[in-house]
C-alpha cells in the first residue's frame, strides 16, 4: 500500500510538471543583455521577438550607440550595437573631450560582427499648397548645407535647383538632430566630412571646434543654429512627423520613416541620379566597401559607387562582443549569443527589406561567421551554404545597371530613384524592383505608404527601454497534450494490476 502511495505521489508530481513546462522552456539557454543602436533597434528588436519563440531571450535596449559602447566597457551589457567602433577620442557637442573608449575597452577584449546593412535617409515633413511633398531630391552638397545652418528655405537656389520638377514652398527649414550620442550622426559627420569638407569644416567653425573637427556621435552645437535637438531615433522621427513641423527635416534610419509612412529624400549619387534608400540601392552600393582586419568598415567606395542606383550614404552596424569570459559574460551566455547570431545572419535577413534596411552580403556573413567563433561557448556556424540568407540563396540578386544614352540635360533613373516630373500621391515613395536590370526608365513601380494627414500613428516618444521577451508558448499545446497523454497512460500502467488484482481478491477467497 505504502509502494502505491509513493507511486502515486511521483506520478502526480510528473503530471503537474509536465502540464506546466512548454518544451520551449525547457530547452532555453541564459539570457542575454545588450545596448546601444536606434539605427538598428527595427531589426534587432524583430530578431528578439523571433527566437523567443524558441525560447531565447535577448534583452536589448535602444538607448543610442554612444551609450551602448560605455555599457559594454563597463560590463553593464554582454554586448553592445553601435554603426560606428570604439573611437579613441570622443567629444562632446561642445567639443569637449570625454573620454578614449579604446582605451577603456581594452579591459574588456572583443571582435566586431557585421549586423544588419541600411541607409541614413533624410525624413521630411513638407507641403506645397497644402499637399505633402513626396519627391524631394537633394545633392550631398545641398543636404550639408542644410545641415550646417548655410540654407534656411525650402526655396533656396540650390534646393530648387536639385529640384526642377516642381515649385518649392517659401517655407523655412527646420533641422532636427540627434541630441544624445548617435551612430546615425557619426555617419552622417563622416559622410559629410568626407565627400562635402568645406561645409564640414564651416559647421566645426561655427562650433569653436576649430577650422575642422574629427567624426563625431554627437552633433556640433553652434549658437543661434535654428536647429531642434530630440532624443533617440523615435524621438527624431516622431519630431518631423507631427503635424506642426511642416518645413522639418532629419538624419534617420531608413526604417523610422517607412513605419511612419512619410517619405524620405532621393540623394544625388556619383553617377548623378537621386536615389532612395531601398534594399537593393543599398545593397549596390555596399559592393563599394571595404573591410578592415579588425571587420570595422572603409567606406569611401560606397559613398563613391558610381552604379546608378546606389544609395550613397549606406552603411552597416556593428555588434561588438566578447571574446572572454570576463564578468558579466559567461560560456553558457556565449552560446545563447551565438545562437541569435546566426539566426539574424541567416534567416532573420530574410526580414531586412520589408524592415527599412537591407541583407547582409555573403562577404560580411563570413565575417560574422569568423567572429563569432572568438565568443566563448560559442555555437559551431552552420555551413554557409546552408544561410538561408537571401543574399547567399539567390533570392535577393543585384544586377549590374546598363549604359543608356540620354538627352542633354536628362537623368538617368535607376530602380528606386527619384523620376524627374514624376508626380506621387501623398506619402507614396518609389522603390527598388530587385532582379531587374534598369536602362535609365522604371515601369511598374512598387508604390510604398500610405497617405498621411497631420500626424501618424506612431509610438510614444521616449527611450525605446527593452525588457526580456516573453517566450511565446503558441503552437506548443499539441506537446502538453501528448505529455498529458503518456502521463495518463504511465497512471494506466502503475494503478491497473493493482485495481484488478485488489477486485480479484474476495472472490478468490469464497
């Protein structure tokens, strides 16, 4: 009797726990934290939601890629996401001078992996005659001059000049900027530092940075500058989109503008055409990269890329992280990185385009592949012909663009880019047909967006603060059920022959 008791005690005790752990659960690996990138937060926070479902939990929080790299250092985070590396002199918007992470990073080895690839687009909130304005273009010179404080109407020369399909609006322009440590502004500086130094070096003047001034995460401040400063990527992009900052204008991911559904410049490129910042004009123009051996990026050849349709001020982010298992990281930790890394270079870029950025080439891929092999603990990569990453499968194909001949005076459009006269509906933008080769003219554009009045739906402004994501325990019903089942069955199996044998007893005995 005593036997039986026990047997139905651990029995029941098998039941409960089974009925209560999702498979999922059992199986899931350490959590892990990370910080840093608004640039990349779209993707990363996609990628999160997606391995939950396996039950991995990465924690991540958007709080800007300065802040991101100070987080890893003084291992606060096991890994940190930033588009530009640890910079041995960082300053302030005074031009102060904070601190030399390189230096202090140094305590705390570590690898950079390639993340997620993307463009730095101009978001604007403009109308003409009451109507919004979906076809700005703009030239990198005219973009810096905008952004150093040189232009001031949306119907300056140089605008209009960029613009000569339509009639622009007597409306004053209003800069918006990052106002904490920004791997969007470091882009941006070392875009316009590199291809537009005269108007670089005037922002760094009217700074009191000196006649020029180095790269910089936050943006140079100057007196009387006009200029609005707001917090984060959300915040930037939350600024243009309201409905009282007609004239307003931004420095963002790609990405914040398509969720919000206004639309962001074409930017004239190396070949002279004005390109949007759509996957494949991204893509194309990452092919001008180059790698150091450290993995951190060159990319004078992309701003450079004289293809037609590259979008010129591409880029890609980082994830910088470590290769010890100093405090706070651990093995165990390492391979729960390893996991989601492989996971977002493989078959999370599948989900790169419709997010607002762009997959990953094969040659960045690898060069994940062989960081990720510095983490402790970490996973074995998976063959890379079995990345279901579109780039490496041959579902996201960049061709090269043909040579046409164009009348005087002609632009050459290329897939994704502005068409000259060409007349959208509000928030409409064009983008990029992939596997096409262009000859000068699209037919059948893909028309994003929707029409936007006043201000979008959009999330609250404020620092986009992660906590652990919850395993999502749909679809694992089926497997309590069959635990259930067996559970049952064991009951069916230990309590039966006693049952029988107990029943069987007193008549035996007559």
């Amino acid at each position: 009797m005593r036997r039986i008791k026990k047997l139905v005690v651990a029995t029941a005790t098998l039941m409960t726990s089974l009925a209560i752990v999702s498979p999922s659960a059992v199986l899931a690996d350490a959590p892990v934290d990370g910080a840093g990138s608004t640039w990349s937060q779209i993707a990363v926070d996609q990628w999160r939601a997606d391995v939950a479902r396996q039950g991995l939990v990465v924690n991540y929080q958007g709080v800007g890629s300065t802040a991101g790299r100070v987080a890893y250092y003084q291992a606060q985070v096991d890994f940190a996401v930033s588009e530009i590396p640890f910079q041995s002199a960082q300053y302030d918007r005074q031009g102060n001078l904070l601190a030399d992470e390189t230096q202090l990073a140094a305590s705390r080895p570590y690898a950079y992996l390639p993340v997620v690839a993307g463009g730095t687009a101009f978001m604007y909130n403009l109308k003409a005659n009451g109507q919004r304005i979906t076809d700005l273009r703009l030239s990198p010179q005219t973009a810096a001059k905008i952004f150093t404080g040189q232009i001031t109407m949306w119907n300056d020369p140089l605008v209009v000049a960029d613009n000569p399909q339509r009639v622009m609006p007597a409306t004053r322009i209003k800069p918006v900027v990052r106002s904490d440590g920004s791997g969007t502004t470091a882009q941006i500086t070392a875009f316009m530092a590199e291809e537009t130094p005269n108007d670089w070096n005037q922002l760094c003047q009217k700074a009191n940075l000196g006649s020029s001034c180095p790269v910089t995460s936050l943006y140079p401040d100057f007196p009387n500058s006009g200029f609005a400063a707001q917090q984060f990527s959300d915040g930037v992009a939350n600024f243009v989109a309201a409905q009282y900052n007609d004239g307003a204008i931004t420095y963002v991911e790609y990405g914040y503008a398509k969720e919000r559904g206004f639309p962001v410049a074409s930017v004239k490129n190396a070949s002279g055409n004005y390109a949007q910042p759509t996957a494949v004009n991204v893509s194309v123009a990452l092919q001008g990269a180059r790698i150091n051996p450290d993995g951190t990026q060159i990319l004078q050849g992309v701003y450079r890329n004289a293809d037609a349709r590259a979008y010129p001020i591409s880029s890609y982010s980082y994830m910088i992280v470590p290769t010890t298992e100093a405090a706070p990281f651990s093995a165990a930790k390492g391979k729960s990185l390893s996991d989601y890394i492989f996971y977002f270079l493989c078959a999370g870029q599948q989900k790169s385009e419709q997010l607002g950025y762009a997959p990953l080439p094969k040659n960045l891929v690898e060069a994940a592949f062989a960081a990720v092999a510095q983490i402790p603990g970490a996973s074995p990569a998976p063959a890379i012909s079995s990345c279901s990453n579109p780039t490496i499968t041959g579902d996201f194909l960049v061709t090269k663009t043909t040579a046409t001949t164009v009348a005087p005076g002609a632009t050459t459009v290329a897939p994704g880019a502005s068409k000259p006269g060409a007349t959208t509906a509000p928030g409409e933008t064009t983008t990029a047909l992939p596997d096409t080769e262009t000859t000068g003219t699209v037919d059948g554009e893909i028309v994003e967006g929707a029409p936007v009045d006043g201000v979008a739906t959009i999330a609250t402004p404020g620092v986009a603060m992660a906590t652990s994501v919850e395993i999502d325990t749909q679809g694992n019903g089926t497997s309590v059920l069959i635990y259930l089942l067996i559970a049952l069955l064991i009951l069916g199996i230990v309590f039966a022959p006693p049952i029988v044998a107990g029943r069987l007893r007193p008549s035996v005995k007559q």
